[in-house]
C-alpha cells in the first residue's frame, strides 16, 4: 500500500534528489569518458594488427569521488515505504554504480560492475532460463535462414555529411521541432551517437537510405525525444538523463520502434546478435586482437571490425577475460519493451504506454511515474513518437499478436508444405 506523504514533502525530496542526480549525470557520462583517442584506430592498422592498442583513459577520480558523497548524504533523505522514494533509491544505486565503474577502468572489478549495470552475456531474462546469448543466437539462426542476397535494402552509401545533411532537413520539418544539431566527428567508435541535443556521426561511416530511417527512429525518435520530455519536468528534470539503469529500456525502446516502423534491417539485426556474441568471447577470454579477427569475418571492412571490437574493449583490459557488457542490453531490451506494450494496450493503458516516453526511465519505474503524472509532479510528455500518435493501430498491431500467440499453429508448416509445395518448386 502507497505511505500517504503530503504532496509539498515529496515534491521537496524530489527536486533535492534530482539536483544530486544531474550533478553526477553531467560529470559521469560514461560513454564519453570510455571514448578512445582516434589515434588508436591508425596506430592499430600501422602495427598490422597485430599489436594491442593502448588507450588512455582522463577520470577525475577526486571529482567522482565528491560526487559519491552527494549521493551518500542523499540517501537518509529518500528513506521510507513511498513507490517515489524506491524509485530515488534505485536511481541513486544506479549512480553509485556508474561512477564506481569509472574508477574500476581496466580491472577485474571493471566487469563486475558492468555486469551488475548492464547484465553480460549469461544474464537470464525474466528470472527464466533463457539467457542473452540464448535469445541473440535463436534470433540470428532464424535470420540465417533468410538469403541475406536477397535482402532490399539500399545499397547506395551516402558519406557521413550527406546523411548530416539529410538528418538536418528531416530535423527541421518535424512538429514540433526537437532542438538538435547535427555533429560529423571522428572521436566516436558507433556509426551514431545521440544525446540530448546532439546526434554525432563518425566521419568515416557511410549510410543507407534504409538506415536513415532506421537512425531516425532510433536516436531522434526514441534517445533524443525521451532526453528532451525529461528536461521538461520542473521538479525532476535528471529524467533528461535517468541513470545507467535505464540503458536497458531505453535501447529496447529504440530498437522496438525500429522493428514496429519496419526499419530494422537483417544486417542490423545480426550486428546486435553479435554484439551478445562478442561479449560472451571476451568473457571466455578472447583478447582484443582475438574478437578483432573474429568481427573481420563478419563485416566489410577491417575498419568496421575495429570500431566493433572497441566497443567491447572500452575501459576493459584489452587481454580479455571482462569485457564492457552495455552491447547486451538491446536484445533483452527489446523484449521487455514489446511485452510491456503489449501488457498495456491489452489493459488499454494509454497513461501507462504514454508515460514510457515522459523521460529515460526503466519499465519498473513506469508505474511510478505515471502516478506521479495523475498528481501533477510529472507532465504528460511533450513530444509523442510516432508509434504512439497512432493508438489505433498499435492496438491493432497487439490486439493481432496477442491473438496468434494464443493459438496453436504447431501443423501450420505441414499445411503449407502439402498445400502449395507439393508439385511446385516455387524458388526456380
């Protein structure tokens, strides 16, 4: 049962907390300081390849150590039986975990703490005994299947200021406007970054058509839009941000809307399949050089291998054994944000679906917040993504797949094969 707390105390608590957690979320931003020098990337193909690069890490260790302070002296503050008071404690936890992971940086302690912020490759999803690799390996099987010849999508590669310039165009004609600006950069190893107010892309990436609707979706749609309705919020604008416990959900968002809008490619597909895949080599001890030749096998280019295997490395101990496990989330992501819509539009819970995109926020904390937007401590969000404008045919789209879920189509491919495979070879 929710503690009757007057409604003036929990606003107080609350703006104190999320002055703390903007403070750490400014000075923490983990991917930007797990970043390598570009550098790297030349002296890596300079040395054949053969010899482990060596980046240097810039971590303030006394300024985080301050941080861990603020939230120490935080904490007998959002003691108490209170759903909002949970919530704090949990994204506080989640900070305390971000800025320890900073000051374990190429340690055995360094894996420790990603696992316990990210989960790794073994996690299993919904206390089940389906673990990360389990679901990246089923969906990759079933994807291999498929002829990736005959795959439809473009194949004409625009250069990272051409896509810049078409992101740009597609920024300005959006209602309403989400403020961003457009960044070409080499100090990135994603082909794109999203933040707040920034999308940045790798000088060196090229992209599809396919993949700008994808992007789109993915980083202005679903990262920058969530940002941008947490800054809104007068007494808790740190949603702008939410803390690395919210990784999960907020990737599993993105990549939902990629699949739903039917931008998620098959070679997009199997490159987050891989990313488990990867995770689970460096755990069993592939070093950098080992997952580099591995990912050379994989894609295009060796330089494309590079920025893959980086990812994996960053602020890891480049001999393997612990790797960076924030490449497991998008998967088990995904899955949890379908059957979260699909648990809400089923319950026709448009408050609830709504309030998932009021902020970054992770699904237990859904239930929270729409609370606290019933009371008017949250606003109702000022962007709405796409998917959600049209409610009808996301009820549609569930209502059907709730259907066929409960059905039993165990002869279904027997039926198909006697009825129209029978006496024609239908693939000549």
């Amino acid at each position: 049962m929710t503690k009757i707390v007057p409604k003036k105390n929990l606003i107080s608590t609350l703006k104190e907390a999320s002055d703390v957690f903007k403070a750490c979320a400014k000075k923490s931003k983990i991917l930007a300081a797990l970043a390598w020098n570009p550098e790297m990337v030349y002296e890596f193909f300079q040395k054949k390849e053969s010899v482990l690069p060596s980046p240097t890490y810039s971590i303030d260790k006394k300024e985080i150590s301050s941080l861990l302070e603020l939230l120490k002296a935080l904490e007998p503050k959002i003691q108490g039986e209170h759903p909002m008071l949970a919530w704090l404690r949990r994204t506080l936890e989640s900070y305390q975990q971000g800025l320890s992971l900073l000051i374990e940086i190429e340690t055995d302690r360094f894996f420790e703490i990603s696992t316990q912020m990210y989960g790794n490759s073994k996690t299993k999803l919904f206390k089940g005994e389906t673990t990360n690799l389990d679901l990246s390996r089923a969906i990759s099987h079933r994807i291999s299947v498929c002829s990736l010849n005959d795959i439809g999508e473009s194949f004409i590669q625009k250069s990272a200021i051409e896509f810049a310039v078409s992101l740009e165009e597609r920024i300005k004609k959006r209602i309403p406007t989400i403020p961003l600006k457009v960044e070409v950069t080499d100090i990135i190893a994603s082909k794109v970054v999203a933040g707040m107010n920034r999308v940045k892309l790798r000088k060196d990436a090229r992209f599809s058509e396919l993949e700008l609707d994808a992007l789109w979706n993915h980083e202005v749609e679903s990262h920058c839009l969530t940002a941008h309705n947490g800054n809104r919020h007068p007494h808790c604008d740190f949603l702008s941000a939410g803390g690395p416990r919210t990784t999960m959900t907020q990737e599993g968002l993105a990549v939902f809307y990629e699949v739903y809008a039917h931008t998620m490619s098959q070679l997009r597909f199997l490159s987050l399949c891989n990313r488990v895949e990867a995770v689970s080599l460096v755990e069993n001890g592939a070093s950098f050089i080992d997952l580099y030749r591995w990912y050379k096998d994989r894609t295009d280019s060796p330089l494309e291998a590079f920025f893959n295997t980086q990812r994996i490395f960053r602020g890891a101990k480049l001999s393997g054994g612990g790797p960076f496990t924030k490449d497991v989330v998008y998967l088990p992501g995904l899955l949890s944000v379908y059957n979260f819509l699909k648990f809400a539009v089923k319950n026709q819970n448009r408050l609830l679906v709504e309030t998932l995109v009021c902020g970054r926020m992770s699904l237990e904390d859904v239930s929270t917040l729409a609370w606290l937007r019933t009371h008017g401590i949250i606003e109702p969000p000022h962007f709405i993504p796409d998917w959600l404008k049209n409610w009808e045919g996301l009820l549609s789209f569930f209502s059907l797949t709730a259907v066929f879920d409960g059905l039993d189509l165990s002869n279904v491919q027997d039926y198909l094969d006697e009825q129209m495979l029978h006496d024609w070879d239908v693939s000549t």
